[in-house]
C-alpha cells in the first residue's frame, strides 16, 4: 500500500515541477527583465524617460485609441448580442461568423487593408484628398485600425452568456408594459454587467497594446502618431534600451492590472453561474411547496 | 400588419440592433475585406508569379508556416501539462499561476518581443547557457519559435481546463481498477475523450502564430532568406509603396491560413462524429 501511494504521487509533482518551471521561464521572467532592465539606470533615468515630451505624446495618443474604440465596440458588442440572442432569423450563423473575421485577420494585413481603401491611392484617397482629410498616417487611421483588431471582443463575451440566459426574463417585461429601453436597463444590463466589464478590459488591453495594424497605418511620425508600443520599437531600434523598457514597464503595469482584474471578473462569473444554476435547481421544489 | 410583426418578434429593438450590428460591421470589416478581394482580383497573373517565385518570398513563407506549427506543437504538449496541473493538482499559489497564464494575451507583443530578446540573447539570462552550446535563439529561427510559443500558450490551456474540468477522474480510476496500467488509461481513456479540445486548442495556437508580428520583429533578427516572417515582407512591401506586391502576398497568406484551419475544422467534424455514436 504505501508503494502504490508513492507511485500514484509522482505525476502530481511532475506535472507541478514541469508547470512552474516552463512559466517561470516562459511568464514570469520576461516581466520581471521588464521592470529590471527598466529600473537599470535608476529612478530619475527611468522618471525622465516616461516623461519626456514623446513618451507623454505616446501615452496621450494610446489613451485616445482606447477611449474611443472601447465604448465603440462595447455599443456594437451590446447591438449584435442583443440581435442574436434575443431573436430568430435567417443568416445569423453568417453574421456570427463574420463577427469574429477580424480575430482571423493578421494585423499587419488588417493595417494594409486599410491604406487600401483610405489611402492616398486607395479607394477613397482622391475623394478624402479632394476634402482635405488626412487619415492614414494620421491619428484617424491609428483608432480605425485599432477598432478593427478589438471588434470582437465584447460581442464574443457577451453573446454566449446571453444565449444561455434566454429570453423570458424580458419577455415577462415587455408584457408587463415597460418599454424597450427600460426592459434593457433593469433586466437585461444587471445580467450581464460582469460579461461586459470583462469584455471592455480584454479590449482596452488590445487596444492600448496593439502594435502590428497600428505600425502599418501610423506613418511612425514622432511625436504625432506614435503610440506607446511604437514608441518602444523606435527607442529599442536606436538601442536606448533602458527607456525602451521604461516605457514598456508602463505596459506591463497595464498588463498586471487587467490580468487582477480579469481573474476577479472571472470568479464573479463564475459563482453568479453556480448561484443561477442552484436557483434553477431548486425551483421545481419552490413551485411544489 | 403591426399585430403580425410584433408575434413574430416579441421582444423590440429587433431592427435597431442588426441595422447597427450589420452597418458597422460592413463600414469597418466587410468593405475593406471586400476592396481588398477586388484589389486581388483586378491584378494580373504576372503579379502573383513574381511575388510567389521570389525564393525570399518562399523562405518567409516556409519560416512562418513552420515555426507556427513548430510553437502550436509545443504549446499544445506543454499547454496540456499546464492545464492538467491547474485543473487536477491544486497547490498553494495554483490561483495566482492559473491568472498569469493569461499574461501573453494581456501582454502587448512589443514589450514581450522586446523581453523574450533581451532573455534570448547570447548575453541574456536564458540564451547565455545555450551559447557555450552553440546554439543561438534569438537572431535565428528558434527565436521565432520561442516568440510564437509565448504567444500562443493561453489559447491551449484556456481551451483544455473546462474540457479538463469536466473529465471525471473516476474513468481513468475505473481503468486504473480494473488493471490497466497508468499509461494505458491515459492513451485509450483520458486522451480520447479530450482530443476535441486539444484540436481546438492547436488550431487557435497556430491561427494567432500564423499572424503575429509584434513580437517577432524583435526577436528574429529580420534577415532575409533566414529570419524573415511574411508579415515583415508585407511590411516591407508597404514602405516601398508596392501595394500590388502587398495585395498579393497578403491574400496569399489569409488563403494558406484559411485553408489549414478549414482543414483541422474537417478533422475535428470527422474525430466528433467518431466519438459521439460510442459515448
């Protein structure tokens, strides 16, 4: 007996001692070369390369593009989901499809399909330049491009979650008399509220650290159009690796609070789904007594 | 009339919402697609032939597809020893490793590309014991391999914990009982029943390795005929203004991409109808 108990604890430990080793090297180092290689040449160094004029222009343009295109594709997120869900119709495999397209796109393509249209000798370049609208190489074409790469992400957390919630909840509204609008704000919004805040943080994260859609329609104009992650590629090309990494420890930060966040958001979903299921559960008996 | 459309669709907002839904969906994805396809179209034979015979251009595409598939292998055996862990073998901090999984999905990829390089370097933490080896990893491409591995690691294990979660020990336990060894259980029991998973897991895992960019700019080293991915020749291809180039290797790409994950859909389809008559 005490043989077979040793035998059947080694894959335990295995498992554990090949998990934490492959992460450590593969997560955890990598985070901590960040804030290492960051702090190299101490704090005033590190205070003034996240401070300097670029660096500040880099932060303001990276907050733009997510403060636009978050509440965007939260707003698109809520129409789709609440198309999908709460009805019937032809072509909606289709159209779900298709809202995931753009996760199936590389970014550097998703960059490039939009010089293609707003360009100077795209579609509509001779138009906009007609108007004198300058997007791609601007700051128009950093949030197009970043609306692109985030556009699933909010109608992905939400649809699933709203499938399985069903429609009666709302149903029971409407034929109570309230109206469209306040069926969504006291039914369905306290419902999904935690699916959505999830949804809006895995966006924001994309949207901040997109690199590979952005460099293709940014112009690198520093100073102008250069977001943080862009700003990182110029000051590491020109070997200023300790404000490369200052900057990216920024990043990094954002990284760490969305992973805290997202694991909270996660346990929340979790129990309101194990209460929801109990309740269900125990229903039948509730409708006997 | 009224009366009928409102017994057809109960709840209201029906046309509001897909009317945004579809509209915002044509502004900023289907139309560009769609001019991108027409851009693909309207060019000549000559312009493919030249991109596709251009041996840089087959190096890259042999770097690209191969690594992925190289990262996708790894992360899907190591990925699986991973979510194993966390879903079977609670221990103490196993909550603060399961959320620091996630870190490459919240990372951006140019602060993990420039961090997997300064690692990866000969002079780097990791890539100085393999440099007395004479095997170098960043500026080569096993570099590209590591970047993409990084990348892809969630996307297994975030997929096999539920599939995991769900796989109830008292199979492998009833094999265990009656007298198959560990092994055996595994393979003819446990394996099995998450291939779905592991499919799944593999396919994402490549989609984004095909894709990525950020991350590897840094690490490769960008030599061409060596290191060179094809989104740095795409890349390349827009600096210089040559957008037929572009257009023809960037529907080259989405075609190869679409068609291997069209593939492992079929296979997928084929293991579920396998499975699904026997359990």
């Amino acid at each position: 007996m005490p043989g077979k108990k040793i035998l059947s604890l080694w894959p335990k430990y295995c498992c554990i001692g090949i998990t934490l080793v492959f992460l450590s090297l593969f997560l955890v180092l990598p985070l901590f070369i960040v804030f290492g290689e960051a702090l190299r040449g101490g704090i005033t160094t590190y205070l003034a390369a996240i401070t300097e004029p670029d660096a500040r222009k880099a932060i303001v343009l990276t907050l733009m593009a997510a403060a636009v295109s978050v509440p965007l594709n939260v707003l698109f997120g809520l129409a789709a989901a609440w198309a999908l869900t709460k009805f019937d119709f032809r072509g909606k495999s289709l159209l779900l499809t298709l809202i995931d397209l753009p996760f199936a796109v590389p970014p550097v393509i998703a960059g490039f399909l939009f010089v293609l249209c707003l360009g100077t000798n795209g579609v509509l370049g001779p138009l906009l330049e007609a108007a004198d609208i300058r997007i791609i190489f601007a700051i128009p074409g950093i949030i197009i491009a970043t609306l692109f790469i985030t556009f699933p992400f909010v109608a992905r957390e939400l649809i699933p979650l709203m499938q399985e919630q069903g429609r009666e909840e709302e149903q029971a509204a409407i034929s109570l008399g309230a109206s469209g609008f306040k069926t969504f704000w006291h039914i369905t919004l306290p419902n999904i509220k935690w699916a959505l805040l999830y949804g809006a943080i895995l966006c924001n994260a994309r949207a901040m650290g997109e690199f590979g859609a952005v460099s293709v329609v940014s112009g690198h104009i520093r100073g102008a159009t250069n977001t943080l992650p862009l700003h990182i590629e110029i000051l590491y090309n020109e070997y200023n690796f300790t404000a490369a990494f200052a900057v990216a420890s920024l990043l990094a930060m954002l990284a760490l609070v969305t992973l805290i966040v997202k694991s909270a958001l996660e346990w929340k979903l979790k129990r309101e789904r194990q209460l929801q299921s109990l309740d269900e559960a125990l229903l039948p008996e509730r409708t006997v007594s | 009339m009224q009366l009928k459309r409102r017994r057809r669709h109960f709840l209201p907002g029906f046309g509001l919402t897909l009317g945004y839904t579809v509209l915002y969906l044509s502004l900023l994805v289907l139309i560009p697609v769609a001019v991108l396809g027409f851009k693909a179209f309207s060019l000549t034979g000559d312009v493919y032939w030249n991109v596709i015979s251009d041996p840089r251009t087959l190096a890259a595409f042999k770097l690209t597809f191969g690594a992925a598939l190289a990262a996708a292998t790894v992360n899907t055996l190591f990925g699986f020893v991973v979510a194993w862990t966390l879903t079977r073998y609670p221990f103490p901090g196993h909550r603060v490793v399961d959320a620091l999984v996630d870190l490459p999905f919240a990372l951006p990829t140019a602060v993990s590309g420039i961090a997997l390089t300064t690692l990866f370097a000969r002079t780097g933490l990791i890539g100085r014991l393999f440099a007395p080896l004479g095997i170098q990893i960043a500026f080569a491409p096993a570099g590209v391999i590591v970047a993409l591995t990084f990348i892809g690691l969630p996307f297994v294990v975030r997929t096999l914990q539920p599939a995991l979660e769900d796989l109830d020990p008292e199979y492998e336990e009833a094999a265990l009982s009656l007298g198959a060894s560990r092994l055996r259980a595994f393979f003819t029991v446990i394996l099995p029943t998450l291939r779905p998973a592991l499919l799944t897991g593999f396919a994402l895992a490549l989609a984004r390795a095909l894709g990525e960019y950020g991350s590897v700019v840094f690490i490769s080293g960008n030599m061409p005929m060596r290191t060179e991915i094809v989104s740095l020749l795409i890349m390349g291809k827009l600096e210089q203004f040559d957008y037929e180039g572009a257009t023809a290797l960037a529907v080259i790409t989405l075609l190869l991409s679409f068609l291997i994950l069209f593939m492992l859909n079929m296979l997928q389809w084929r293991f579920s109808r396998k499975t699904q008559p026997a359990g």
